[in-house]
C-alpha cells in the first residue's frame, strides 16, 4: 500500500502539479492529492485487491480529461477577451488614420464588426455606428438649443413690457376672432352663397379626398378672414362619407360650431336653377364679370385628378349654367392645364366679389402657369406663346426658323 502511495507521488510530481503549476491550478490540486494519499491509509482496515491499482489508474485518467477541459475554458474565456480588444486596437488604428469611427462602442457591436465577413463590410458598419452616433449628438444638440431657447423666452416673458405686450396681442387676436366669428354670422343671413359641390367621393382616392378637405379648410379660413364673407354651402354631404370623417378629423369638436352650412341634399333642391351656376375649366362660356346675383358652384376635385369635362358632364346633367375663368385673355398661359385648387378659387372669387379687379384676382394664380399678363393683343401674345412652346418642346424647329426669317426679311422690305 505504501508503495503504491509514492507510485502516486511520483505522477503527481512528475506530471501533472508542473502541469497545474503552469496554468494556475496548483492550489485547487492540493486538496485532491491530500484526499488521495489519505485515502489508502483510511482504508487499511479494508483488504487491499489488486483491482485497487487499475482503479487509480482509472482516477488518473479522469482526473486528466478534467483538468484539460478546464484548461480549454479558461483559455477560451481568455482569448474572447484578447479578440475583443484586438477588435478596440484595430478601431483605434483606424480612428487615428482620419477614418469615421465612433467614440463609444459596445461589446455586441464589437462582436458584430469581428462577424463581418469583409474588410470593406466592417468599414460600412463602422461607419453606420458613426452616423448613427453623429445622428444622436446633433439630436442632442438641437434639444439643448431648444430648451436653451425657451429658458430665454420665458426670463424675457417674465419682464413687465414683454407681459403687456404678450397680453395685449392675446387680446387683439381674441378681438379679431370674434369680428371674424361676427362676420361669418353675419353672411350666413345677408352673404351671397358659394357652393361646394361634395358629389365626387368615388371618383377620388382617399389620399385625393384627404387633400380636397385640407383645401376646403384652407377655402374656410380664407373666407373666415375676409371683409365681406360668402355664405359657405357644402352640398351633397353625406353623414357617413370620407369627405364628413375628413372634416370631423380635422375639426373635432369644432365642426359642430362652424359658420357654414353642410347638407346632403343637392344644390338644385336648396337654389333656383337659373341662378346657379357651375365654374369648370372645361366650360365653353367665358366668365367675363363677377356677378353678385348669381351663386357660383365649385365641384370638390383636387389638382392630381384631373379628369376632363366631368363637372361639365355633371353641370350639364343637371341643366345648369357653366363658366370658365377668362385665364387665357388675361394671362399669357404657359403649357399645362387650367385646373386650380379649391383655396385658389377661392381667393379669386373673394377678390372679384370685394374690387371686380381681375389683375389682382388672378394674381393668385401659381407663377409657373404662365408667363405674365396679357398687355398686347392676344392674337400676337398667342403667336410668341406657339413659338416659345415650340422651342421648349424641340418640334419643328427648321420649320419656325423658316417662317421667323421670312418674317423677318418681309419687315425688312416694308421698311
């Protein structure tokens, strides 16, 4: 027993403590071979058997196969680590040679880069991380300034002339609200009508129904603010439609108070027919004067849908009287069609009802739809507008040139 005892010593010292010794593991062996040489002793009661030394030898290999798994874990838990902080080095590098890498990055992201299959796929990531932290900074930044901005708007609010002042334009726009409110009222009883044809919903989308009740109210407020009102009528208005959900999405509790009249009967139960009259642009009647008498109807399409002749086809249906605005006689028209959004309408309509002027009514047509006023006779505007389209278009340019020399040299003779 003895012997075997120093047989065991022997392995011990000879291979596996420098073992232990050289990867920090001497002090958790102590224990074991403690146990394993008082082991023998304890047990001398016991008959000793040969099979005693196959059952070290057994011990010996388990104890083996241990300690080489705890050696791979250990050295895997130390080299997760130094990769890690090779990735930190490799970003460091780069930071130094002027490339975009972030400040701050975690050790997921780090992992992220380290599983990046390229070299030019890691420089991406890097990069998103650094616009992404840029991102962060310029949002901090700006909700600073923010907050910066409205300390120093309340330390300003808080001195005597900023409090009467504020307070004095709270009480001017309350004044003015309410002289618009009584405005409104007030056309409601002697203000001539102006009626918005809401019969269109199922030849729109509802991206194309969103933006005809945002100009609807845009129309609204316009007419709100004016010094002479029309008396708003939305006719065919159903209770449950897009147009109904629109307005009562944008007005909420406001709808219920607002100084217009929505019905869902036609405008031809509500008006005479002979005092009706429909504006589209596909009308061959040319409006010439605003008359006052009269009562106008718009049909609720947005500038997108443009489908010809169908408020005329509708106007014509229904036997009614149809108008154009005289945008040619008074414009020299560019290239495009004569559709005008709803608050547009409006702001001519308000113009022509309030001066007659149809210069400054047709002001508020967009620029780009024409290139001035008409200040010679329209035959000849309409000659130069012919050529300047026919130049833009890049149609028959020989044959312009041709007639522009044969004019030319026909002027130069008369001379």
């Amino acid at each position: 027993m003895q012997s075997a005892n120093m047989l065991l010593k022997k392995i011990l010292r000879s291979s596996v403590l420098p073992f232990a010794a050289q990867h920090g593991m001497k002090k958790d062996l102590f224990p074991l071979t403690r146990t394993l040489s008082l082991s023998p002793c304890l047990k001398q009661d016991n008959s000793c058997k040969p099979s005693e030394k196959l059952d070290l030898d057994v011990w010996k290999k388990v104890m083996k196969s241990g300690l080489q798994e705890e050696v791979s874990e250990t050295v895997s838990e130390h080299k997760e680590p130094s990769t890690l902080a090779a990735a930190r080095e490799i970003l460091e590098m780069w930071r130094l040679a002027g490339r975009l890498v972030p400040e701050n990055i975690s050790e997921e992201q780090l992992k992220t880069f380290m599983e990046c299959p390229s070299k030019s796929a890691k420089k991406n990531y890097v990069k998103y991380l650094y616009l992404k932290e840029l991102h962060k900074k310029n949002d901090k930044r700006k909700m600073e300034e923010k907050r910066e901005r409205r300390l120093e708007t309340q330390e300003q609010a808080s001195n005597t002339d900023e409090t009467r002042r504020n307070s004095f334009i709270c009480l001017w726009t309350s004044c003015m609200d309410r002289a618009y409110s009584w405005r409104a009222a007030q056309s409601m009883i002697f203000g001539q009508p102006l009626v918005f044809d809401m019969s269109y919903e199922k030849d729109m989308s509802v991206r194309e129904v969103t933006n005809t009740v945002r100009q609807l109210v845009l129309s609204e407020g316009c007419n709100r603010r004016s010094v002479d009102p029309f008396h708003i009528h939305f006719c065919n208005l159903k209770q449950d439609s897009l147009y109904h959900k629109e307005f009562v999405k944008h007005y909420q509790e406001a709808w219920g108070k607002l100084l217009v009249t929505a019905t869902d009967q036609c405008y031809t139960e509500v008006f005479p027919k002979d005092k009706l009259i429909y504006l589209t642009a596909d009308s061959p009647k040319v409006m010439k004067t605003f008359d006052h008498d009269k009562i106008y109807i718009i049909g609720s399409l947005v500038d997108r849908s443009i489908k010809k002749g169908l408020s005329l086809a509708r106007a014509k249906r229904l036997g009614l009287e149809t108008a154009a605005l005289p945008l040619e006689k008074y414009l020299l028209w560019n290239t495009g069609a004569k559709n005008l959004t709803l608050d547009q309408m409006m702001h001519i309509l308000l113009t022509l009802k309030n001066t007659g002027d149809w210069k400054a009514a047709l002001e508020f047509v967009p620029k780009r739809k024409y290139c001035g006023f008409v200040s010679k006779p329209v035959h000849e505007l309409k000659k130069t507008l012919n050529l300047i389209n026919t130049l833009k278009l890049g149609k028959r340019r020989e044959e312009v040139r041709k007639q522009f020399a044969k004019n030319y040299s026909k002027k130069l003779t008369q001379k």
